[in-house]
C-alpha cells in the first residue's frame, strides 16, 4: 500500500521528470527543431499540463513541425487556459478577437482577458481596459478601464499609462486632469513609448499640464522622431524654427545619450559608465 509520503515523492519525482521533458522542448524550439519539441510537450499536453498545452498550441498556429491547425491550437489554448495559465488565456482572446479558428466572439474574448488580467498580467490588464473603454464584449465602462489601466501601471505598463493619461487627457470618465496626464504620458515616454513622447512634446509646446518649455518640447519630439516617427519629425522641426542654434545643439546632446527605462541600451550604458568610473585595482 502507497503511504502518503510515497505518494508525495512520486509527485515530485513526476513534476520533476516533466520539467526536464518540457525544458529538452524549450531547448529544440530555440535552434529550429520543432519536431522534437512537439515529442517532449504533446505528452505532457495530454497528462494536462498547461504550459505544454500552450507550447504546443503555438505550434499548430504556425505549423511548425506539425500541420498548421487554428482548430486543435484554440482547443488546446482553452485546456491551457481553463487550468489557469494566463498566457494562454491572453492568446486565445486574441483568437476569439479575430475569429481564428473559432468563431469571432468578443465576449468570450473579453472574458479571457479578464481571466489573465485577474491573475495580475499586465497586457491582459491593459487590453481589458481598452475593451470597456470601447464597450467591445462588456458594456462601456469608463470607471473599470481606468481601474485595469491603473493596475497595468502599477506593474510598469507603459501602455497602461498612456492609455490612462488619455482618457484624463479628454475627460472620458474623469474630469479632465491635464497635469495627471502629462504625467502618466511622462511614465510611459521614459519608457520608450513613442506616442507617449509625441504627446508630451505637445503639452510642453502648448503648456498644457506643464510648464511651457519648448527645449523640453524640442527634446521629446527628438527622441521619438529618432524612432522614425513622421509626426515626431514634423513637430520637431517646427519647435526648432523658435530656438537658437545653442539650444538646439545642447537639446540634441541630450537626447543622442537618452535610453529608455528599463532598455538592454540604458543597462548598457550604465554598465559602462560604472566601468568608467570604478577604481582602478577594482
């Protein structure tokens, strides 16, 4: 007879075995070889675990080493889902958002956002939110994005804080709060969202919930036309035409040495800057 404490090891001992199984998957898929990865996780998929189930249901939505198949990758992003695992649950909402291999059905959509959004993941939070800012799958509710937008910020959500610093920006749920948003624009700009600094250029220009300072203007639009940004580029050159060459130049040596927070460029410079500054001996 099975005691308790042996039924415990074996658990263990299986958590284990398919750990390393779903490891050796992880392993093949990095260098392209799909069809060992689907050996070690379709296995664990059919014993129900759910990140197996979601691995391989990425398979099957790529057709990589297997046939593509929308219907059975959906089929098991809902397994995948229903036993909790939020990334699977994200995408499948995304499915259900498109219509890809099931029928196109927002609310079903919008119940699987909030299923990850619940378990605390943030771009579940924030595409929650965006749902009941535009009454797609729930019905419009101004107060509840706001809610999932600022527990999206909460975990550093750039997206989340734009989005937020919108609707304080129009006034959609909130009385209009320009300084909130230019601080929430602030947030999500240091971050490197580029719409984010594009619109707080646009509120150091017109001296909206800020100071007016067009070099602070200046400064905005440069990092995001840097990105490519048309609009970015445009405003930039017209704050330029109300600068001196001096301001310009001292602007411009700013933003060349700007990283985003939290970029692999900023972790980078810091490093080196460290290095620069280290003792010798050290």
């Amino acid at each position: 007879m099975m005691t308790a404490a042996m039924t415990g090891l074996l658990a263990v001992m299986l958590a284990t075995e398919a750990a390393a199984d779903f490891a050796t998957g992880v392993e093949a898929l990095k260098i392209g070889d799909f069809e060992t990865a689907y050996k070690e996780w379709a296995p664990l998929a059919e014993q129900g675990d759910g990140r197996a189930q979601f691995a391989l249901a990425n398979l099957y939505l790529r057709g990589n080493g297997v046939e593509r198949d929308l219907a059975r990758a959906a089929a098991l992003l809902k397994s995948s889902a229903d036993s909790g695992y939020p990334q699977a649950a994200i995408l499948l909402a995304t499915l259900y958002q498109s219509g890809t291999g099931v029928e196109r059905d927002m609310v079903k959509a919008a119940e699987y956002f909030e299923a990850a959004a619940q378990k605390g993941n943030a771009d579940a939070q924030v595409n929650l939110g965006v749902f009941y800012v535009q009454g797609q799958g729930v019905a419009q509710d101004y107060a509840k994005a706001i809610e999932w937008f600022g527990k999206a910020v909460e975990q550093g959500s750039a997206v989340g804080a734009f989005n937020l610093g919108e609707l304080f920006r129009q006034g959609r749920g909130v009385e209009v709060d320009m300084a909130k948003a230019a601080n929430l624009y602030r947030t999500a700009a240091e971050k490197g969202f580029v719409k984010a600094q594009v619109n707080l250029g646009s509120l150091y220009t017109l001296g909206q919930g800020v100071d007016m300072d067009l070099q602070q203007s200046y400064f905005w639009y440069e990092v995001a036309a840097r990105t490519g940004d048309q609009y970015a580029l445009r405003a930039r050159d017209k704050v330029e035409e109300k600068l001196t060459p001096e301001q310009i130049a001292a602007v411009r040596k700013v933003a060349r040495q700007w990283r985003a927070v939290g970029s692999e460029e900023e972790a980078q410079a810091k490093a080196d800057s460290e290095r620069e500054t280290k003792p010798e001996g050290q």
